[in-house]
C-alpha cells in the first residue's frame, strides 16, 4: 500500500518526475500503480486554485481519490501541487489510517524556471495565479513526520529510486493512533463534544498567550497533552487550524469523545511551526 507525494511549484517538473517513478515501479519491478492527478478527475487548474471554494473541493476529491485507490498491492502517486502543510498533514494521517508507508518527492526549482517550463506548456497556468500560488507555497520540511522521508530533487539530479523504494516498500508503516485510526461512530454527541472541546482549547491558549512568553507551556485543564508553541498563534490561524481538525475528525470519529481534546492538542503541536 505505498503512497508517493509529489510536491512543489507549479511547472516544476512533478508530472515528468512522477512518469520516471511510474515506469520504474511498473516495468522494473512489476508493481502495479496508480497515479491520481487533476486531469484524472478532470479538474481545470486555473479554475479550481483561483477560488479558495474550488480548492478545497479539489483537494477533497484528490485526498478521496488517493484513499480510494490504496490497497495492498497498488503503488499510488499522487502528482499535485500538495503546497499547504496543513493538507500533506491529512495526507499523512490517511496513509496511517490505512497502514502505509508513505514518503513525500519534492521537486524543488527556481520561481525563474518554473515561469519559463510554464510559458512553453500547452495547458498552463495562468501568469497571475502562478505568481499567487508561488507566495503560498509551504515547502516540506523532513523535520516533520509527516513531510518524512523527503527526497528533494533539483532539475538536474537524478531521482534516487531505490530509495523511493525502499521507503515505500520496504520500511514498516508507522501504526495508526488515536488521531488517525478509523472506528466506528456510536456516540451521538460527538459533534458537538468536538465542537465545544476544540473550542475549550482555543479559549484557554488565546488567554494563556496574554501573559506567556513564547515557548512555554501552556497547560489545558483535562488533558494529559500540552501546548507548545515557539511563536504566539492568532485567532486566525486557531479558527483555520480548528476547522481543518474538526473537518478531519468528521470523516475519521473517534468512539471516546474523551481524546479528542489530546488529539487536538497533538494536531496544533505538529501543524504550528
């Protein structure tokens, strides 16, 4: 059940290095791969990442596409920007739901070059949206577990295959845990238990940072987790980073309401850098 990030600019070369690992998986050592992709779901780029709305649907469809297709013996690449953190996190969570190994391919170019390949490319961006998507790129970062194993290739270097491989299929898949295994929802008040505790949380760390110093501890009452930040997080970024949990945890329910202010706190820890 291997699963292949790519990741980088657009126009940086990710399709023709995502060909490269879908012909030596397929013809040199027989596995079966599946590439997800936004042709394959037939998605206009220019229109899906002009629209915050657009681009989310998108990067569900995407996401469901890739969970779709895992399986035991099935390579699965998925050949998209991936440029948010917070949604190679998701992808991460689901390859542990699913016990695989996974590993993330960051094709990592100049913005002068990748506006250069994109000039000479039939369907391209649009000069404005490359500019834009350029800016929000969040590159990978091998310190986080979820953005590891990372393989940066320059335009000129050579895709380390064996070791793509041996990432993907050889290495043991990290097991599920309490924030990514699947089970069964039984307990009917477990949407507004997310609600209200993923709430809790973020009350308690914006009155907590009036008076902490970046770096300490901030303890939440009922929870055996604590938060770290080095830095002070607005409300903003704790409403966004909520509702990314809270979307998370609708599709993967947990049966114990009782973890999932740990939880949340484990995904703010790892998602806040």
């Amino acid at each position: 059940m291997p699963f292949i990030m790519m990741c980088g600019f657009p126009a940086s070369g990710k399709t023709t290095r995502c060909h490269d690992l879908e012909k030596y998986f397929s013809l040199k050592r027989g596995r079966v791969v599946k590439v997800v992709n936004d042709d394959l779901l037939e998605l206009d780029k220019n229109l899906v990442y002009s629209s915050s709305s657009n681009e989310k649907s998108a990067r569900c469809s995407l996401k469901s596409a890739v969970e779709r297709f895992m399986s035991r013996d099935v390579v699965v690449i998925l050949d998209s920007l991936n440029y948010i953190k917070g949604y190679r996190y998701e992808l991460y969570c689901s390859a542990k739901a699913h016990k695989t190994p996974h590993c993330v391919v960051y094709c990592e170019s100049s913005k002068e070059k990748c506006v250069e390949w994109n000039k000479q490319r039939e369907n391209k961006y649009e000069d404005k949206l490359m500019d834009e998507l350029m800016m929000r790129f969040e590159p990978p970062d091998s310190k986080n577990r979820w953005d590891s194993p990372l393989f940066t290739v320059q335009v000129k270097d050579v895709l380390p295959m064996d070791a793509i491989y041996d990432a993907v299929i050889n290495r043991i898949p990290p097991p599920p845990n309490q924030a990514t295994e699947c089970q069964p929802l039984s307990a009917t008040s477990f949407l507004s238990d997310l609600d209200k505790k993923t709430q809790d949380v973020i009350n308690k760390i914006l009155t907590a940072q009036k008076t902490n110093l970046p770096g300490e501890v901030i303890i939440i009452p009922g929870a055996s987790n604590k938060v770290c930040f080095q830095r002070h997080v607005n409300m903003s970024e704790l409403r966004r980073l909520r509702k990314q949990f809270i979307t998370y945890s609708k599709m993967h329910p947990v049966e114990d309401t009782n973890k999932v202010t740990n939880m949340f706190i484990d995904y703010l820890n790892s998602t806040v850098t």
